[in-house]
C-alpha cells in the first residue's frame, strides 16, 4: 500500500508541477499572450502542411465550433492564418503564421530541455529500465480504459483455419515492401508453421526492364517468388505462403491474378478497402484477407462482399497505429487511434462474430510474446509481426537495412505522409529530410533503401524498432512465442 500511495503521490505531483512549469515558462517566454491551450492548440496546427478545422478539432478531441472560438483568437493575435483554398473555395484550411511556428518552436525546446534535466537525475545505465516502466503504465492505463470483454483464460496459440487454408501456427508475417519480404523470409515463416507472405509492391525493381515495363517486370517477379517459397517451404507440415497486394496499386487486379495463377495461397489486401477483391480470385481454396484500421471499414467489406459475391472474408487483419508502413489512419488520428487499440480489436472481433469463420489477425506494435498476449486477452485470434521479422538472418533485406534497425534509437522514428495523406513510420535519415512530399521520392527512396544505398533511401519501421538489438532465426521468434 506504501507503494501505492508514493506512486500515486509522485503522478499527481508531477503532473501539477509540470503545468506549473509550462505556466511560468510561457509567461517568460517570447509569446507571453498565449495561454497553454493556445499554445497546445497552436502545436496540434502543426509544422507541415496547411490541415482543415476538423483535421485539428479531431486531434485535439474537441468540437469544431469550440475550435473556432479558439482559432479566432489565434488569428486576431497574428499566430494562424486562415484561408480558403482556391480549387474549392468551400473548404477552410488553417496554418500556422512565421510567429506560431516560432512560438511552437520555443514551446517544443521548453519541453526538451524540462525532460533533459529531468531525466539526468537517473543513472545513465538504467534509462532503458526506466522507459520500460513507465511505457508500462502509460500501457496499462490505456488497457483499463477498456477491459477485456472477459478473461481470456491462458495464453494458447492456436491452429486456425482461413477459409479452406489450414494454419499450425496463429503467427502472421507482414508484408515488407519493397524487397523485404520476397521468397526466403515467406518461406521459412511457413516452415515454422506461419503464414509467410511476399509483399508484391514494386517487387520487379530488380528486373533490367522495371523501368520501361514495370507491369510485365513487377508480375515476372512476383510469379518467380511465389513459385521459389513453395518450392523452399516444401511439402511438409507448413503454414501457407500469402501474397500483399496494395488494392490502391494500379493494375492491383492483375497482380492479384497473377498471385494466384503461381500457387499463392492466401491474399491480403491492404492500402485501401478492397471491396471487388472476389472479382478477381473465385477460386476459394485461395484464402482472401482484407487489412482494415477500424470497425467500419471491416463493416463495408462484409456488406460489399456478401451482396456482390456472396462471400464474405476468410480473416482480417487489423493494423494499429503503431505498425510499420503505411498506416491506414491520418496523422491526425493516430494518436486517438492508439489509445483506442484495445477497444478496436473487441470492436471489430466483435463485428465478426456473427460470421462462420473468420478469425482476426492484430498487428501493429507487437514485438514480444507480452505483447502479443495483450492482444489475445481483447480477442484477437492471430497476430502479425513486421518490424521484428526484419532482423532476421532469412529476412530478404540487404546487411545494411538490417543494421539500420539494430542502431536505432526512438528518437530516430518519424512519420513522413503519403500524397494522399497517409502517415508512414520511417528512421530519420538526411534523405527524409530532402524528399518533401513527393510521391517518387517516396517510392524512390523506398527501392533505393532495398539496393542497400541508406543515404538515398527511405527505411521504414514500426514504432518498436528500437528494440531490435540482434539478429536472430525465424525459428527463434517462433520459439519466444509458441
Ligand atoms: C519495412 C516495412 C515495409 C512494409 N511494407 C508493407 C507493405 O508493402 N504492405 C503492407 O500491407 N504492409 C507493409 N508493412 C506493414 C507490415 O506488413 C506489418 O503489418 C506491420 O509492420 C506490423 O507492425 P510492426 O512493424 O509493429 O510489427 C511494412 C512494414 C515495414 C516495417
């Protein structure tokens, strides 16, 4: 009970003293007009590009007219900028002025420099421990916002059935594109039992033909894999070899075609909502999973898919916020949607429950067995790994992608978006810094990082990637977690 009562002393106290702190630091700072909402309100407008008031509001968790009220005030005192963009002048975005940049500035080095000195009181050689514990609280606290429907009963992973394509091992391998996921790392998942899967993205980027033909170069390559990890994966007790297909890819339907033509066993869709991915595989011995980021858009699928081809889905994936890759919600709802996680996987399970069979695969920030048993306790069925799979001795990624992962820090993840406005998890290099939004960038980046030139390349990652401290075998993880 001391404990308790110490900790909870020390909570409050910090969180009173810390708004204390920020009070005199503004008072003393440049900007002495704004007040903490303000400036916490001026920090959700952001540094990048130009967002729309609900963009804010939904960030910030409040409603659009109390915005308003707000943002007025800020644009009296000079520090945001509204105005109407040209292509439709409906539409209302609003920025942050050359002053509210500052200002954030100045609020963002007070913050660094608080958690500097504060932190310089713990030993240097147990920061790591501390870190752990109190990202175990924060965790926690989360998870009792939500408690699990019921107790899951002990930890078992067991088989699962996607449709007609058995599973031994309820262990997922993501797709990592581009190049990282290709036949050798597919393989040895499904020979632990998983299911190991090739992502397709630009997957020909080694064809002498990529370039003028990327089509023929990309489904060239793709039936190549797919062919080697059925022949590496073997005859044997295995877990089946899947293939990632970004339904937003052109030409995603050929793809999906030419997957299965060359023996794919299960599809997964992400990078959208892949409501006629049936038109293009009628053959149900081929299991078909949708990645989806919330209740809704698994909803849609089922609907879809059920009226259309009177089918619906053999499993889902659900992707968190934390995940690797492209994420499926805006930057501005990444932090809502990681504090709903929890609640989202028993939503979703929950949405499934009325279908025959259809398991729900959960990934995003899972990286140990804790993690993973989490995950299960609110009803998931499987789980999926990324970022943990890349250090791999059969991951397809060349030495240096790998290190990169082994150096990395948590201060060295940050998000870049996608034209469209989809947030990606990438390590901090000089490249990301060069590329601004330009979606070749992007996609040149990403080919350049898999040809092992790191200062031309984009590495992505999941928000754990700091805890990649060695290479390990595929069968190895399978042995932490079965
Ligand atoms: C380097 C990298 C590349 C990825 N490429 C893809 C992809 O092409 N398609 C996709 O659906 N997901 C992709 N992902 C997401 C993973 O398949 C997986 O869902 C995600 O990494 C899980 O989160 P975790 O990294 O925290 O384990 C990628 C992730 C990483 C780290």
């Amino acid at each position: 009970m001391d404990n308790v009562r110490k900790i909870n002393d020390i909570l409050v106290n910090l969180f009173n003293v810390v708004l204390k702190l920020e009070e005199k630091a503004i008072k003393e700072s440049t900007n002495r007009d704004l007040s903490i909402t303000e400036l916490h309100t001026l920090a959700a407008i952001g540094q990048g590009r130009p967002k729309t008031m609900s963009q804010v509001a939904a960030s910030l968790k409040i409603s659009v007219s109390t915005l308003t009220a707000a943002v007025n005030k800020l644009v009296k005192k000079g520090y945001v900028d509204r105005f109407r963009i040209p292509e439709d002048r409906r539409i209302v975005k609003i920025r942050l002025t050359d002053t509210g940049a500052a200002a954030v500035r100045e609020h963002e080095a007070f913050h660094m420099a608080m958690i500097s000195d504060a932190i310089s009181q713990v030993p240097e050689d147990q920061i790591g421990k501390f870190i752990e514990s109190i990202d175990n609280i924060n965790e926690y606290l989360l998870m009792r916002k939500h408690p699990p429907a019921k107790d899951p009963g002990p930890f078992s992973m067991k088989p699962l059935e996607l449709g007609k394509v058995h599973v031994p091992v309820p262990l997922f391998q993501g797709a990592l594109s581009i190049g990282l996921s290709m036949s050798r790392l597919a393989a040895a998942v499904a020979r632990e039992g998983g299911v190991g899967v090739i992502a397709a993205s630009k997957i020909g980027f080694r064809e002498a033909d990529f370039s003028e033909n990327p089509l023929e170069a990309n489904k060239r390559a793709l039936r190549r894999e797919i062919r080697k990890a059925l022949e590496l994966a073997g005859d044997g007790k295995r877990g089946p070899i899947g293939v990632n297909i970004m339904w937003s890819a052109k030409h995603c339907s050929q793809y999906v075609e030419t997957a299965v033509e060359a023996g794919a066993e299960v599809i997964v869709c992400g990078g959208g909502i892949p409501t006629n991915l049936p038109k293009y595989c009628r053959d149900k011995k081929v299991a078909l999973l949708p990645i989806v980021s919330s209740k809704r858009a698994a909803n849609i699928i089922i609907r879809n898919w059920t009226k259309k081809f009177n089918r619906t889905p053999d499993g889902f994936i659900f992707q968190g916020p934390l995940a690797g890759g492209y994420l499926g919600v805006k930057e501005s709802k990444m932090e809502t949607a990681a504090e709903e996680f929890y609640k989202n996987i028993a939503d979703i399970k929950g949405e499934l429950e009325d279908l025959e069979n259809c398991p729900l695969i959960v990934c995003g920030g899972i990286y140990t067995r804790e993690d993973a048993e989490k995950a299960f306790a609110y009803g998931a069925d499987g789980f999926q790994l990324g970022t943990r799979f890349v250090t791999t001795e059969e991951c397809d990624a060349c030495d240096a992608y790998k290190n990169a992962y082994l150096n990395s820090k948590e201060k060295d993840v940050t998000i870049i978006t996608s034209p469209e406005g989809f947030p990606g998890r990438v390590i901090k290099n000089s490249y990301v810094s060069r590329i601004g939004e330009d979606p070749r960038c992007i996609t040149q980046g990403l080919i350049n990082a898999a040809l092992g030139d790191l200062d031309n390349g984009l590495i992505f990652c999941g928000s754990k990637v700091q805890k990649a401290n060695k290479i390990e075998k595929v069968a190895d993880i399978f042995r932490e977690f079965t």
